[in-house]
C-alpha cells in the first residue's frame, strides 16, 4: 500500500494506492483509517474500488453499510473510485446515488473528480 498526500483547497487528501484488497471487513477498514491517520495526518481518503472486497458492492451482506458507518463514526470522508456500471442492482445504484448527494461518502469514476469532491466537501 501505498499513500500519497494531496492538497486542493488547503484541504489535504490521502490517495491510497494498492494492488491488492484493503478493505475486506469492518476492522480492515478502521486499520486503514488508523493507518491513513497516523502516515499523512488525513481524515479524507480516496480509495480504488478494486481496493475492496466485492461483498462491500452486495447490499444484502450489509458490510457497506458497516463499513461507511465507521467513517462517518470517524469523521473520515471517503472517495471510492472506479466503474460501478457493471453493477445490475437497482438498490446498489440507489445506495451509490444516495450517498453522492452527501458530503462524506462518494463513489465516482475517477480520482480527479474524487480530489475535487473531497476538496469542497
């Protein structure tokens, strides 16, 4: 893993890049926030969806629900970026869009939109 600092807005972002699954439960979750807290001193996060354990995507395990309550628990605001189109589920885009129109948890397709998300929210 690997976290990058960015700043927009004298708000500082922390881009966290991996080639494997982070976040796979609940306590993987607050260990990357913990993490993501103590290297870059950030308390927003962008994250690749491919970051993710595909259950987080499946509504009926409830683990996206748990997860994003530890954020907003946290006050830690997340970007989750990457092609969600591939999802069927009517509830999942109704969750994504839902979530959208908050101010502390996105799924967008990119990084730059993410950073400009974050930097406003």
């Amino acid at each position: 893993m690997k976290i990058i600092t960015i700043k927009m807005n004298d708000i500082e972002i922390a881009v966290v890049e991996s080639n494997e699954i982070l976040i796979t439960d609940v306590q993987s979750a607050l260990d990357l926030m913990a993490t993501v807290r103590y290297e870059a001193d950030c308390d927003r996060i962008i994250i690749n969806r491919s970051a993710l354990i595909e259950d987080f995507f499946d509504l009926k395990t409830r683990l996206a629900g748990e997860i994003l309550q530890k954020f907003i628990n946290y006050h830690v605001k997340v970007a989750i970026v990457g092609d969600f189109s591939e999802f069927s589920s009517e509830s999942l885009k109704d969750f994504i869009f839902e979530c959208n129109k908050g101010k502390d948890i996105f799924f967008l397709s990119n990084e730059e939109e993410a950073i400009d998300k974050l930097s406003r929210a």
